[in-house]
C-alpha cells in the first residue's frame, strides 16, 4: 500500500514530513529566497504554521518566491507520492 493507508498520512510520517518542510522553509527564509513576516520588532521570524489539518506559509507576493515555494513543495510531494 506504500507510504499510505487510503488517502489519509501517516501520523508519524505527518511529524517526518512537517520537520524536513519546517527546516527546508528556515533554511529558504536563511539564504533570502523566502521572506517571513515579523509581528512586531523584537518578536521572532514567523515563516510558517503547522496545524493538525491546515498549514500556513508566509511569503511575499513576487513570482521569484512563488516559483521556489512551488518547487520546494513539489521536491516533497514527489517523495510522498
């Protein structure tokens, strides 16, 4: 049945699959091909929110960063299936 059961994930490869997305976004945000939102002046970066069953990534509205979120997305759903 490969990597799911239906169509619903995994739980554990929920968590695999959030952390490696998590780390792929700060890294993205690190080398300036994403840019995160800041709340307030001394609050942290926000690149992204993880949910139970929704996720919200920050990212300005230029076609360079639509294209890398897209590609970054579409590495990991090529190893999803």
């Amino acid at each position: 049945r490969g990597l799911r059961q239906g169509n619903i994930l995994s739980p554990y490869l929920f968590i695999l699959w959030a952390k490696s997305v998590s780390v792929a976004l700060f890294l993205s945000v690190e080398r300036k091909s994403l840019h995160a939102i800041k709340i307030c002046p001394k609050a942290p970066i926000i690149s992204h929110l993880f949910f139970v069953d929704d996720n919200i990534i920050f990212a300005r509205a230029t076609m360079e960063e639509v294209v890398h979120l897209t590609s970054l997305l579409h590495s990991y759903e090529i190893v999803l299936g």
